[in-house]
C-alpha cells in the first residue's frame, strides 16, 4: 500500500509540475508572436538572453536610448550572434564573442582594440571617478582592479561581499558602497571570484595586459530557486588544487541535512544513508568502514580554526577495553559530526587529496567549515522525521559601516533511536554569534569573531523491560567555543595578505554509566599501588554506577603570509607561516563508589579511579611554507604547487611533510593532475598517557557463615602501560587524474590514488605487557579452636594488559570521478553520475597475543600464552555509483532531484586469520619460545595441552563475504512559495526495496540489505 502512495505522489507532483510549467513556458514566450518591430536596446538584449541563456558586457553609455528594430517572430529561426549582428550594426555597434555564450559589446571603430577579459554575470564598466584608485597603484609592470558589487535585482549594493584573486593568494571584502580594488597586479589572466551569503558565486577572468586600471560593475543574482541554474550537488575543485569537493549551502539546504555528518553523502562513492543521530557519527575520507585512526585523521575545521578530539578522555580502562567507555563517546577517534549542525553553514570543502601544508595533524584529510557570516533576513526553519524534531532560527543583522554585521542563530533537536520507544534519545542544543567587521581603508583587515555554545546530551534511560541488569547510559557534552580571525591586505612586497587565527575551546564532558553486577566471592580492595593485604568481602550483588568527568581544553593559533612575485619565467605565490596547538583536560576524571566498584575481570583486572587534571598538556609547534609556481612550458601553462611542513610535537618528537600537487592542460580544456605527499598525526592523551593496569589476585579466600572467622587476602599489581616509543602517525599519499571540459558546459574528472599509513594508534597486548607475577598463597590453620594463617604455595600469574602502539598499517586506494552532463533545457533536467572503486585494508603489523584458558580443570592460568604471526586484519572492496537527475523548473521555483545509487560491488573478508600459533610465552619463567613449521602443523586441538595455543577460528572466516548488486532511489523535493516561504520533502528508499539475501560466508544466516523507508519534511520562513 505504501508503495503504491509513493508512486502515486511522485507521479502527481512531476505531472502538475509539468503543467505549470508548460503554462509559464507560454505565457513567457508571447511576446514571439509579434510582427517586426522596433524596441529599445536593453530590452532587445534581455529577449535574447532568455532565448538563448546568452550574457553580455558593455559600457552602459553605448546602449542608453538606442533603439533596434527586429522581426521578433523569426527569432528562434537564427542564433544569437546573427541577430547581435543584425541589430548592432546599423547602430555602429559590434558584437564580440568572449566566450560560452558571452558577447561583449563595442563601437566599431578603426585600430579598436577592445579589453580582453571573460566575464561571467557581469555588466562592465562603471564610470572611473565613482572607484577612486591611487595613482601609486598603477606602476609599470602590473595593474590594479577595482570594482563595485550590486544585487541584479534590485542593484542594491552588496556588502560584505568575498572578493578574492585565487591564484595571488588576494582577498578583500566590499565596503558599505558595494566597492572593492586590487592594487599591483602583475600582468597576466587572473581570475576575481566574488561570494556573498544568499547569492549565485560569480568569476570573472581579467586579462591584465597593460598598466591601467580594469573597472567592473559585476551583478550578482540571489540565491533563489527562481534563477535558471541552481547548485544542489557537491562540484569539484579546480586542477592545480588539492583534489576537494565543494558543496554550497543550496546543496546543503536542499539535502534537508541536519548534521555534518549527512552533508557527507554528496562525496564521489559515499552511500546515502537515513540520519541516525543516536549514536556517534564518524567520517573517514577514502575509508569504506571508518575506524578510530581514520576518524582521528579527518580533520575539522570550522571557521580556520581545528576541532580537536585530542584531549578526550572519556574512557573507562584503557588497559582492558580501550577507548571504549559502556556509553556514546568518541574518544581515541575524531570529531563526532553530530555535534555540527548544518543549518548555520555557508559553505563546505572536503580536501580528499594531498593537502596544502598549511593544514596540519591530520592524515586522510579535512574538512573546511565556512558559517554565515554577513547581513540575512530572519530565517526560521522547522524540521520533522519518523526519528527527528529540529527547530532552527537565524538572523544576519547589519550595524552599519561603523560596527560591521553580526549573524545569530539557535538550533534545537531531538532525535529517538526508535520512534516506539522514548528511554534512547539524543538532544542538541546550539547557539552561534558571529560578529565580522572590515577595518581601515587603504590597507583593509577583514576580521571575524565567533562564540558557539552547544550542548549534546545522549541519555538511554533504563529499559522498563530491563529487570535484570538495570543499564543506564549517559554522556553530555557541553562546548564553549571562541574564535577570531583576520584576513589583512597589508599590501608589502613580502606580505601581501596577512591571515590569523585564533580559538580557544573549553568543553564539559559528563559521562554516566550504570549496571547491575553479581558474582562470586571477590575481595573489595582499592589500593593504587603494589601492595598483600588483608581484604573484606565485596558484595555478591550490587547496582554498580561510574561517572567520567572531563574538561578538555583546546587552544590554538595560527598566523600566515603570503606573497607573490616572478623570477624570470617563473611566477610566484609563496606562502609561509606557524601555528601553535594545546590540548589539555582538567576534569576529575573517573570516579565511583569504591565499595560498589565496575564489573571485576576474570583475570583478576579491575578499574581504579583517575583524574584528568594531572595529565601533562600535548602540544604542537608547526611551521610551513609553501610556492605555487606556474610557468609557460611548450605554450601551455604549468601549475606546481610544493611545500614543506613541519610539525613538533611533545613527547613523540617532530615529523617533515612535503607535498606537491601540479596541474598540466595536454590540449584546451584537457587537464592533467597529480600529487604526491606526506600527512601526519598526532597521538591523542589518550594514547599517550593510558590509566594504568590493575590486577586483584586472591592470595587466600577463606569464607565461612560465620563472619567472624572469613579470612580474605589479597595482592594488587600495577602496571605502568604507557608507551614512550610511540610515534607520529603518517600517511603517504599519492593520486594522478585528469579533468576534462567539453561540449560547452560539461566536465568529468578522473582520479586514481593510493594512500598509505603508517604508525596507525591502537590498543595491543605486546610482549612488554604481559608478565610473569609469582603470587603467594596462604593457607588458613586450626590449631585448638584458634585459627591462623600460614603461607602455602607459590603460583604464577600472568597479568596481561593492552598498551598503546604504533601497530595499525591502513591502505585505501581507488579511482573516483565525477561526471556533470549539465543542464537538458528540452527536459529542465540536469545529470550528474559519479562514484568510486574503493579498497580499504586494514591490518596489525605487531604479533597477536592471546591468554586463552587453561586446558587443566582448577587452574588460573595456562601454561602457555599463545603467540600469532603479525598482518592480522580486513580488507573491504566496494564499488558505487550515484546518478542525480535535478529536474528544476525556474518559473515554479521548484527543484526536485532524484537519484539512483547502485552498490556494484561490496566485498570483505579477513586478512592472515592464522588458528596455529608461531610461539608462546612459558608461564613457568615468561620466556619467549618460537615453534618451527614442523612444530605447528603438528599441533592439534585433540591434544588438550595445544589448545591453549590453538585459535577456535570458524572456517567460515576464511570465506570472502560479497553481496550482490544493490539499488536504492531516494527523492528530494524543495519549493519556494514566493520569495519568503519554503519547502522541503524528502525520502529515501522510494521503493522500499529491502532484499533478503543469504550470506556467502555463513550460508545458515540471511540478510536483510538497504536502508528502510524514510522520510522527513521542512518548512523554512524568511522575514
């Protein structure tokens, strides 16, 4: 039945859609029917744009009152250049093509030679007297640009607009007048690109051929479904850059995205997936299946400034579970994108291949974070699914030239793991000011200063069907966040452009967990040093409850310069500059009731209490720089882009990153690119500073109804498990592809890489930590009715525990691309068909220790520790395409795409899974004692002895799991109802298409594929 609905509203809408638009189509194209008539220019121009989409530059004089006359009947007969031509020439005037579908506009004149520079959404030239530009600025061998920034619709000024010169490193913003300029710009094509919030980001080429002054009056159009081309998809970065996604807040509104963490489906070869905000969020660019060292290494950067996990501690026992804490937390990995919403966000750049050197502590990438800033209207947003409510509120006020713009906004959601049930839920809260202000005049200083207050707050309350273990989770964290940043156009020879950064965040981070534990008879002893001492009884049963408490504190600073200039043939832009990085944490760290202390291990392992606040602080000591050089090689420009980074970090020593990306056209509009690098990672507190390890041994348990003759002692061990070795985690990565333009409009990029890393954190029994402890045993003796203890045998135990290391060696490679056919005009539909082949691979390079039990009945211990050869992991291989079809109706101020994402293939299997170990470790004397080959294929487990050696490996895991192919159609739909009112619906898996498939590697055991049915709604006001 459901299926049938859904059909049935997706038929209707496209249908009525279609309708409406076949109206409007009509009612625009009337104007056809006339006979020839005469008109006045302007209006001319505006009759060929809509037919033919065509653009046009001309100085405003020339065309002012001139009127043309045209048969308007026969316009679709011709194209646009024969009807400029027919028109202009009787006037004096010439149409000159500067481009797709571009025409400057001139007087014909003798010797004319007209400014060679390609526009895109511009109107040229303003009047020289209304941008008053230096007589200094203009020196013999370079050029200043200057411009004005105007709405097109209602030629308002737009203020605060982004201006910037990529391949100079320049940027500036507009002034209250709409106004901005460039001053020395060497000869040669430059790009200006210009973005403001809430309107279509424009580019325009100037050729910079002579010293003058280049004016433009460039008009941007708002951001509105109204306008003929809209961005909802990620777009790819431009060759000579590190290879990155680009995705624009339309794409993030229209994707209803509620999180970071969603955004992230639009990457080439990432899977659609329903939001789930119940649990931690990770994201590991290149990684099939993110783990904590690929998390870790994604890097976060909101605003310039890192989110840094590193200071999170909210671990029980390191020693015994790892960075695992019984409740939602991401410690030991990164950034938990959950805590980011997406409403507050302008733009999003996922850098997926080899970075520039001025980021750093990362390893697969990063992703840049841009948030509104600048003058908005109100803008409240309200948004509801089968698991999320969401209410979202924002306003951009401006407070005049003098106090610059400050933009607020609130968010609030709450989001159920299961609609059923209401004791799992997980709410958010977060607040935002950002205020941004342009200072000075002749050497401007744009500066942005932020505060963020938010709240996450995970709370499974106990199952009302849960009698027996009584489980309650909760983990709560708190951010306060501060930034400022600057962009200054200092304008010297050696500091062009001057950007700081500056943050400090301070987070409370409150973790709950509670279960009912029972047991054996076990001794209640808390002591935190190596100590044999008489002990009382701990409870056969109780409700045992631990709370993490930390306050991690991050700071961070970062200044950079850049400059540019030439040397010979070679054109500069250098960058180069220094960030400083602290993580701390002052909470109290673990605490609990010692006498209701956490679950006791079975080898005698157990949890102590810890403080944070003691732990030393990590930092980080970094310095780059950087020299894009481009150069005429064979009559084509070559792009090399080449660093070197250094990063200095407390207690693991520095680490050198060079990396080099170049970018080389082997024809017109055939782009060649590649790079080549290194990215390292610093170990979080976490791993460099593990609790220590706990061991309670029973030393003589004499128990007895009668409390006063119960006799219990016990031994504690500590054991120190940090490990001074570790090193920096670093990532070798490589990638070469092409980008290619062609039939006007289209474009595809092709990209090949290869990573490899290197010094991967985990948590690992090694041979420095597992021991060989003697412990005595006593024995308790009636002589006469009196009793007394006396010491009996001596036995070893072998107290084992995980350390951090430097074991994780992790390999991704694959091929991306990214197809973008461009907009059908007879469909009103856009394609766009990416993808990726991925293979990730992940594997321990340290042997595989594990203490299995003892094979003779009333032992503690076996006798024998097995050893298993190194190269322990998985491999998963997966490939994916995704086709868009965006059907966009312009005049309905509707857009709906939908997409068909296909999981050709989807792979994985176990890597060196070897049952026979290749040594042990004797519990007699701890020695290490390797076994031949001949020795292992004699093991057996019908010998008792040898199964303490032996790893009950099902053959199952040696079978390579792989699925068949797999469809899922999701839908969105997004419509503007005027120019104030919106909304959205979304849906996914249209078709409720839920295969079930049996599994190739447990034949008995079948699976049901596909994300389910889901869907959700929003509507969104401006006032």
């Amino acid at each position: 039945m459901i299926k049938k609905y859904a059909y049935a509203f997706i038929s209707f809408g496209l249908l009525t859609c279609s309708l409406q638009a076949a109206q409007a189509q009509f009612q625009t194209s009337l104007y056809e029917a006339n006979e020839q008539q005469t008109i006045f220019l302007v209006d001319a121009l505006k009759r060929i744009t809509q037919e033919w989409n065509t653009r046009f530059v001309y100085e405003s004089s020339l065309v002012r009152e001139v009127k043309v006359t045209y048969n308007w009947r026969d316009l679709r007969k011709s194209n646009a250049e024969n009807v400029l031509q027919a028109i202009l020439t009787p006037k004096g005037l010439v149409p000159v093509n500067i481009g797709d579908n571009y025409f400057s506009i001139i007087k014909l004149e003798r010797n004319n030679s007209p400014q060679h520079s390609t526009v895109s959404n511009v109107s040229l030239l303003i009047p020289a007297d209304t941008i008053p530009i230096a007589p200094a600025a203009i020196k013999s061998s370079s050029g200043a640009i200057t411009g004005r920034v105007t709405e097109k619709s209602s030629g308002r000024p737009v203020i605060a607009a982004s201006v910037s010169v990529p391949e100079l490193g320049l940027f500036t913003v507009t002034d209250t007048t709409g106004t901005f300029y460039f001053k020395e710009i060497p000869l040669g094509k430059v790009r200006v690109t210009i973005q403001s919030l809430n309107t279509v980001p424009s580019e325009t080429t100037v050729i910079v051929n002579t010293p003058q002054v280049y004016k433009l009056s460039l008009e941007l159009d708002k951001q509105a479904l109204a306008l003929k081309e809209v961005q909802v998809v990620a777009s790819e970065s431009r060759a000579g850059s590190a290879t990155a996604s680009h995705i624009s807040q339309t794409a993030i509104e229209h994707l209803q995205a509620t999180s970071l963490a969603d955004v992230m489906q639009l990457l080439p070869g990432a899977l659609a997936k329903n939001p789930d905000m119940s649990k931690v969020n990770r994201f590991a660019i290149r990684q099939i299946s993110p783990d904590n060292m690929g998390s870790l290494g994604t890097a976060v950067i909101l605003n310039g400034a890192p989110l840094s996990n590193n200071a999170n501690l909210q671990s029980l026992n390191t020693a015994k579970s790892g960075a695992l804490a019984g409740f939602e937390t991401s410690s030991g990995g990164g950034t938990d994108l959950r805590q980011v919403s997406a409403d507050n966000i302008e733009s999003i750049e996922v850098i997926r291949g080899v970075p520039s050197v001025e980021y750093g502590d990362l390893t697969s990438g990063a992703i840049l974070v841009k948030t509104k800033a600048g003058p908005t209207p109100y803008h409240l947003k309200a948004r509801i699914n089968p698991t999320l409510t969401q209410m979202w509120l924002g306003k951009g006020f401006a407070l005049g030239e003098k106090y610059g713009s400050l933009n607020l906004d609130v968010d609030y959601t709450k989001s159920y793991s299961d609609q059923r049930y209401d004791y799992n839920a997980f709410n958010r809260v977060t607040i935002n000011a950002l205020h941004s202000k342009k200072f000075f005049k002749n050497q401007p200083l744009f500066a942005t200063t932020g505060f963020t207050f938010a709240t996450n707050l995970d709370n499974q309350k106990q199952d009302p069907d849960d009698y027996a273990q009584k489980i309650v989770r909760r983990s709560k964290d708190m951010a306060f966040r501060f930034n400022t940043s600057g962009k200054w156009s200092l304008q010297r020879k050696f500091a062009r452009m001057l950007n700081y950064t500056l943050s400090l965040n301070y987070s409370v981070q409150d973790g709950f967990y509670q279960k009912q534990i029972g047991g054996g008879i076990t001794p209640l002893i808390n002591s935190m040093k190596d100590t044999t001492m008489y002990s009382s009884y701990l409870q056969s049963e109780y409700l045992s409850k631990y709370w993490i408490n930390g306050r991690p504190m991050n700071a961070f600073a970062k200044v950079t310069n850049s400059f540019f200039g030439k040397t010979g043939v070679f054109k500069h832009r250098v960058l180069m500059g220094a960030e400083w990085k602290m993580d701390a944490n002052f909470g109290d760290g673990k605490t609990f009731d010692l006498n209701l202390p956490p679950a006791i291990g079975s080898d005698g392992s157990v949890t102590r209490p810890r403080p944070f606040k003691d732990i030393p602080a990590l930092q980080q000591l970094s310095a780059y720089a950087e020299d894009r050089i481009t150069a005429n090689f064979l009559q084509r420009q070559l792009t090399i882009q080449a660093g070197l980074r250094y990063d200095q970090v407390s207690k693991t020593g520095g680490v050198l990153s060079p990396r080099v990306n170049l970018a080389y056209p082997l024809m017109p509009k055939l782009y060649l690119r590649a790079g080549v690098g290194i990215t390292a990672k610093s170990p979080s507190l976490l791993y460099l500073y593990p609790e220590n390890a706990y061991f309670d041994y029973i030393n003589l348990n004499s128990y007895s109804d009668d409390p006063s003759k119960r006799v219990m002692i016990a031994t504690t061990k500590v054991y120190q498990p940090a490990n001074e070795q570790l090193k920096m985690a670093v990532n070798n990565k490589k990638e070469i592809g092409f980008d290619w333009q062609f039939a006007d409009n289209k474009r595809l990029t092709i990209t090949a890489y290869h990573e490899k890393l290197k010094n991967g954190y985990s948590f690992l029994t090694t041979f420095n930590s597992i021991n060989v402890m003697p412990l005595q045993l006593y024995k308790v003796v009636n002589n006469g009715g009196q009793q007394s203890v006396e010491t009996g045998a001596v036995i070893n135990r072998m107290p084992a525990y995980d350390m951090p290391v430097n074991d994780a060696l992790n390999t991704n490679k694959g091929v991306e691309f990214d197809l973008d056919l461009g907009r059908f005009e007879a469909l009103r539909t856009s394609f766009v068909f990416n993808g990726a082949y991925m293979n990730s691979q992940s594997i321990s390079t340290n042997y595989y220790i594990l203490k299995g039990n003892p094979y003779r009945a009333g032992e503690v211990e076996p006798d024998r520790v097995g050893v298993y050869a190194p190269g322990r992991g998985k491999e998963d291989e997966q490939f994916s395409t995704t086709l868009r079809m965006i059907h966009h109706i312009p005049q309905l101020r509707f857009v709906i795409t939908l997409s068909a994402q296909t999981l050709w293939v989807s792979k994985n299997k176990y890597l060196n899974y070897d049952s026979l170990a290749v040594g042990y470790i004797s519990r007699t004397d701890g020695s290490i004692n390797w076994l031949s080959e001949d020795e292992r294929m004699l093991l057996s487990r019908k010998n008792l002895a040898d199964r303490e050696i032996i790893l009950p490996i099902s053959p199952a895991n040696y079978i390579t799991e792989s699925w068949k192919p797999l469809w899922l159609f999701n839908m969105r739909l997004t419509k503007e109802i005027g120019k104030n009112i919106g909304f959205s619906f979304y849906a996914n898996n249209v078709f409720m298409s839920n295969p079930l498939e049996r599994s190739t590697r447990n034949p008995t055991t079948y699976d049901r594929r596909n994300q389910r049915l889901f869907f959700g709604t929003e509507i969104n006001v401006k006032f």
